[in-house]
C-alpha cells in the first residue's frame, strides 16, 4: 500500500491531502511552498514535521552498519530495529560489554534509551550472558532523568542490577572494526573545578546509538526557531503554555518540533492538541483561547520483561499520575507493562481519529 493511502485512512472528509513535503515556509507572506512546485497560502498554520535523526554527527557510524559488529540503532525504522535485535541477542547469549548511549540533545521519549538498557540487562540475565556480560551507560549530563525523584530511582535500580553510569558522556566516534567508541566526557578540574572535555574510548561487545536530533530544516533555516536556545537544534520557538509562535501568532507548533521544556512524546502531544485546537478556533473567531498546556509528558518507563514504571510528570518535574489510587508511579508494576503493550495501541488509534 502507498503510504499516502494509510494517510487519507485516517483524514475526516473536508481535508485535503497534499502529498508533498514542505520545502519552505513564508511567515511573512503566510505561505507554504512545496517540494513539488506549489505554494499554499494560510490565515493559520500548525508545525507538526516531527525531527529529524542527526546520524552524520557520530563520526565513523552509518545505518548500513547497524546489527553488524555488535551496533545497534532503534530510531531510524522497523528494518534497523529488527537488525538492532539482532546484534542484542547475539550480545545477551554470549556477553560481554554492553554500551548504551544518550544524545545531548532533546529527543523524542527521553526514556527509551533507559528502556533498551533495562530490557537487555534483564534478557541477558537470564540467557546465555548470564553472568558473562556487564553493562555500561552513557549518559548526556549529571543526571539519569529530566526530573529529579525519577532519576534517583534509576540510580538505584543501575546500582541494585550493577550497571555502570558514565555521566556527562557523549558519544562522537564510533571505530566498528575495533569495537571502539569514542565520548566527548565532561569532568570538573580537581584544582579550578572548570569544566574539561576530554575524549575517552571506551570498548563494546554491543553498542546501542542514538543520534542527535533536531527540528527539520524547513523549520530551522527559515526564521521560526529560538534564537537564544536549542540553536543547536531549532525548535519551534512558542509559548510553552498556548504552543502559539512567539513572533508570528498565526502559527501554532505539535509535538516533537515544538520548543518548549517537556514534551517530546506522544501522550503529550494528546494534550496539546486540544489547546491548540481552542487557540485557533479563538483566533478564527476574533476572542483570545483559554486552555493551557502545562508540559504533561508521560513515559511507560520499562524496567524488566513484564514490568514498568508508569512516569507522569509536568513542566515543573511535579509527578502527576493519572492513576494515583491504582498505580504508583514508581514502583516496578505489571499493570503498567499492560498498559504500554495493550493499551497505548488503542488509544493512539484514537488520537489519529480526533477522539482521545
């Protein structure tokens, strides 16, 4: 099936298709030009181009190397996923050093990178690794998790399992052939406490990459993102509360691309939808909106085979669970493992029907 038909399966009639990329956007002029040659106008326009995977930052690492020489990469597909499963099997049934990594930037669920680690450590616990294997992750700054009491946590779930975290690592070069890779690691001088950067290799048998990642360049080479932060990245610069441009009040920005704290996953994008969706029916109207999107984000935080955290949490790092009665947000939980592997399918298919 062409992908354009899984599209228009989910679009309400009224819509209109347009089965091209942007390939520029005019805020001036309100108009969308089109890699096939058109140029839309708009009175009000929604971002929602998702980002974009930064591979080319890692020297030495490219996709076709990906189930080979013991590398792994979730985030670019299906195939890369199915061959990242095989090269951490391969490491769960013989052992050995076990890598996992995290990109400085902001990035789609912050917590999948926690996830990977907790699934392998706990297959190769009880395969053929078992007690041959140890595992080691990278983390991007000081701490295991943007908010706080969940970071402590995973702290003290690595120590309980024996996994090593290196904080403040960055991966930059990745030597298949040697089983090398490569971190940029920031340590404070033990004399001038200033920070200093230095590289440090560290040896894999598995190695799990997660690359950069950053808005499209259609949103960063054309004047919507922030010019004081994330410009390494370019989120959409609006305000973290209406998701409305700063600059150019008729554009709203969805999800991924959005510049604001939180919110890089696909509960929070179910929250704010239906405060844009107030804010631009207001602006069609001649009034001001009046919903708030408060940063809720949440992460099924998968901790074992069969067991997760369920983490909720605002713009504020306050936890605010939904089930608070049912489930604890931090405690290892079946329920919550069913509610990721059952639950979420339904009802991301009733996101795409405009009714969740």
């Amino acid at each position: 099936m062409n992908p354009t038909d899984w599209t228009t399966d989910w679009l309400p009639a009224g819509v209109t298709l347009v089965a091209e990329n942007a390939a520029a956007i005019d805020p001036i002029a309100k108009t969308v030009a089109t890699t096939g040659g058109q140029s839309l106008p708009y009175d009000l326009l929604i971002v929602a181009p998702g980002l974009v995977l930064d591979h080319d930052a890692i020297e030495g690492f490219a996709l076709d190397m990906v189930g080979q020489n013991g590398i792994g990469a979730l985030y670019a597909g299906p195939q890369y996923a199915a061959n990242t499963w095989e090269a951490a099997s391969k490491f769960t049934e013989e052992g050995g050093i076990g890598l996992f990594t995290r990109p400085a930037t902001e990035m789609k669920c912050a917590g999948a990178p926690l996830k990977h680690t907790f699934l392998i450590d706990d297959i190769a616990s009880r395969g053929g690794a078992a007690g041959k294997y140890e595992i080691h992750y990278a983390a991007n700054n000081n701490s295991l998790f943007g908010v706080p009491i969940v970071s402590e946590k995973v702290r003290m779930l690595f120590e309980d399992r024996g996994i090593k975290a290196h904080y403040s690592h960055l991966l930059k070069a990745v030597d298949a052939g040697r089983k090398l890779a490569t971190f940029a690691a920031t340590k404070p001088d033990p004399v001038t406490g200033a920070a200093v950067v230095s590289d440090i290799k560290l040896p894999y048998d598995y190695l799990h990459v997660i690359p950069p990642q950053r808005a499209p360049e259609v949103i960063r080479q054309l004047g919507l993102s922030w010019a004081d932060k994330w410009t390494d990245q370019g989120w959409v610069e609006v305000d973290m509360k209406t998701l409305r441009h700063l600059r150019y009040p008729e554009i709203f920005a969805l999800g991924d691309v959005a510049g604001v704290p939180k919110g890089k996953t696909a509960a929070s994008v179910k929250w704010m939808v239906p405060v844009v969706e107030d804010h631009l029916i207001a602006a069609i109207e001649g009034r001001e909106g009046t919903e708030v999107y408060d940063g809720y984000t949440s992460c099924p935080l998968i901790t074992r085979v069969g067991r997760a955290m369920l983490i909720e949490f605002d713009y504020h790092n306050n936890l605010v669970p939904s089930f608070p009665s049912i489930i604890a947000p931090l405690e290892e939980l079946w329920i919550s493992w069913l509610m990721k592997e059952v639950a979420l399918k339904a009802t991301y298919n009733a996101m795409l029907r405009g009714k969740a």
